[in-house]
C-alpha cells in the first residue's frame, strides 16, 4: 500500500455539501425523512454517482442499495462500507450520509490511484436507520440480519399508516435481491461519533470497539377527558400527570445508573390536545440505553414500575410495550484490528471506543466480521440542525476507512 493513498478531501467535502442540499433547512441541516420524495432524490443523486464511478447497482427488497466495484476475483465475498441518508426531522447534514459518501470516496479513490484488489468493494445504503418515521430504527439492516422478517418490514407503519411497502413502491426503490443471504467478506462503517469523547480527548479517530444496548418502548395511559374548569381536582384522571410523574421517573432512571446510562422520553402525544380539557390519553417513548446488558434490563424494570405506581395513584389505564431490544455489541476484533492499524499507517491520534448511538453495522455484525470508524463532531451534537464536523476529520477517516478496506479486500 502506498503513502499517497488517502481519500480525496476536496471531493468527498463537496459531495457532503451537495448532497445537504436536499432536504436542506434553514439552520443548516436537513430534514429527509425515509422512504420521502427527498430520500428519494438523494438516493437517485448516490446511485447516479455511482454508475459514473463504474460500479453497477442492486436494490434489495427493503430498498438497501450496493453499489460494487469489482476485485480480481469478481466470485469472492466483498468488503462492504455503508450507512444511511435518511435523517431526523431536524437532523444534521452528517450523520449517516458521511458513512454512505465516505464508501463513494473509497471507490474513487481507488480508481483515482488505479488500485487493484482481491476482492470486490461495495458502498450501500441501508434504508430507515434512524427509526424517526419508521420505528423500530435500523430495521433493513435488522431484516438483512435476521432479526425481523421481511413482512415485518413492509408492513411497518408511520403514525400517518403509511407501510414501508407502500413507500418504496411509491418512489420506485422496492428491489428484486432477497433482504439478506448475501455473503459478506468484512463490513465497516464511518460516521461521526454523536458525542463529545473524541473532540474532549484530542483524538483525530475512534476505533469503535462495539456498541452499547438499547431498549425502546411505546407508553399509553389512559384517563377520562373532562372540561378543565368545573371538573374538581379530586376525581380528575388526568393522563398527563400520569406521564409527567413517568417521564420524570425516567430522567431519574438514567442519572441513578450514571455515567453510562442514557434515559430518554422524546415523543409525546396528548389528546384531545386542547388547553382547556383534562388529557385522557397519553403516549409516550422511552428509550433507553447501557453498555451493559444486567444494567439495561434492570432499568427497563424500574420505568415499568415507575409507570405501573403512576397508573395507580391516577386511576389510569396502562399499555407498557418494549418494542425493540438491541443487546450490547462488541465487534470483529480482526476488522478493529484493521482500523487500528489503518489509523497508525496514516499517522492519526486515536482512541479505542464504545458507540452510545445505534448504527446498521451493529446489526451486521451478526451476519459478518464489522467494525467502525469514528470521527469528532463539533460540542458532540448530532441530531441537531447545527451538527459540524471539520473537513480534514471528515478526509482522516475516510483515508482509514480506506486502507482498513482494502487490508480486508486482499485477505
């Protein structure tokens, strides 16, 4: 491997900053939702890429795009890097589609440079990571994994009752490939970290060493709406205050099991949602999150009863569902190997991490040797319209991505 393989900055830079510009808001992030006429364009922009970059295309059944450039022996298992464009409703212009542009300059790169390699190169998008319309999040990856089925997927709904299915048919990305049974030699994956470790401890790159585990669960309560005048505080079963006493519970949960833990309620629906009548039904998520499995179940029991005594003492009516379980992850320690190493080749600061965040190559990691690659992301925000990261970071870990992947791709 030469010394002038690095990814073109320049160009990577740029295809980052053109592809923000759709679904752009005024804050300076995006908004692109999955499976909308924004996903859409931006998928139709990265396939369009691609072709121009020589690598032929195939859309699986949930909408996953590989886009692959050859190796000498065209037969063998690829090395794949990948993520998503998909975004939060205020989310920022680099999480996720770093990842899936990074794997783009990987592929140019190695033309640019005329490299050869053993095995085939894939860059892919995985559709829905982010879970913001569709939940649960990462759901193609989890099919791909096996995880869920197929009809599970199509079948999911967003709060409007429009099923994935539906949607990729709508903008033309329901493939033909079967979700999944597609070998995979090694899979890596290079986002933004979405925390603040990296830029506190001076460090250029994140060698992620796995993944912490998540719980998502979906709350209703139910109470009895009433006029919010003549109705007396006594016999009132007022829905909201029993959420408010969860909610609060939760933000306990999370500080009780410090530093680690992370205790979230971040969607709330009121009805009927108006100023002058008593709430009678709530619905609420909880999302919470440890590197350590015993402590993740523990704190899912503890908001059970946390919602259990607010029913109670309110006389409400409780639906408490867990709708998703991601278990802790610790990833291939050949392909962290090969981050390491790629890091050290180019002569980057780095640290060993663990991922507060969920990402597809958790997912994928059940199915085949992964690992990722972090970068600083300016104060640590992410899922936030103002999220930053610099230009000679963005370049420094698609350059270990690079040589990570084609250490992997000759093996």
């Amino acid at each position: 491997m030469t010394a002038e393989l690095r990814a073109n900055s320049e160009r990577l830079w740029k295809s980052l900053m053109d592809m923000a510009k759709i679904g752009a808001t005024e804050k300076g992030g995006v908004c692109r939702l999955a499976l909308t006429d924004l996903d859409r364009d931006a998928r139709d922009l990265f396939v369009k890429w691609c072709k121009e970059a020589g690598c032929t295309i195939k859309i699986d059944q949930m909408g996953n795009i590989f886009a692959r450039r050859a190796g000498k022996d065209d037969s063998l298992a690829p090395v794949v890097t990948g993520s998503h464009i998909d975004s939060q409703p205020t989310g920022g212009k680099f999480d996720g589609v770093y990842g899936v542009l990074a794997g783009l300059e990987v592929i140019r790169s190695l033309n640019d440079h005329k490299v050869e390699t053993k095995r085939p190169i894939e860059a892919s998008i995985w559709t829905n990571e982010e879970g913001s319309r569709f939940a649960p999040a990462m759901i193609a990856s989890g099919i791909f994994a096996g995880i869920f089925d197929l009809q599970y997927g199509l079948n999911s709904a967003d709060l409007e009752g429009k099923t994935m299915g539906q949607e990729l048919k709508r903008i033309g990305y329901a493939g033909t490939e079967p979700v999944g049974g597609r070998p995979i030699h090694a899979f890596f994956e290079t986002h933004i970290e979405q925390g603040p470790i990296l830029e506190h401890e001076k460090k250029q790159i994140g060698i992620v060493e796995g993944g912490q585990g998540q719980r998502w669960i979906e709350v209703t309560m139910v109470g009895r709406e009433s006029h919010a005048g003549p109705t007396p505080m006594r016999i009132r079963k007022d829905a909201m205050v029993g959420a408010a006493a969860v909610i609060t519970a939760v933000n306990k949960i999370g500080n009780h099991h410090k530093p680690w833990a992370c205790a979230t309620v971040g969607l709330v629906n009121c009805s009927p949602n108006s100023r002058n009548t008593i709430p009678g039904k709530v619905f609420f998520t909880i999302d919470l999150r440890h590197p350590e499995d015993h402590i993740l179940t523990q704190m899912a029991a503890e908001a059970k009863a946390a919602a259990e005594l607010a029913a109670k003492e309110n006389g409400l009516e409780l639906e408490f569902k867990e709708i998703w379980y991601l278990p802790p992850v610790k990833f291939n320690s050949d392909c962290v190997s090969a981050v390491a190493r790629a890091a050290d080749s180019l002569g980057f600061t780095s640290m060993n991490i663990i991922s507060g965040a969920g990402h597809d190559a958790l997912y994928l990691n059940r199915v085949c040797p992964a690992a990722m690659v972090f970068v600083p992301c300016e104060g640590g925000i992410s899922h936030n319209e103002i999220e930053n990261a610099t230009q000679n970071d963005i370049a420094a870990g698609c350059s270990v991505l690079m040589r990570a992947m084609v250490e992997r791709a000759n093996s």
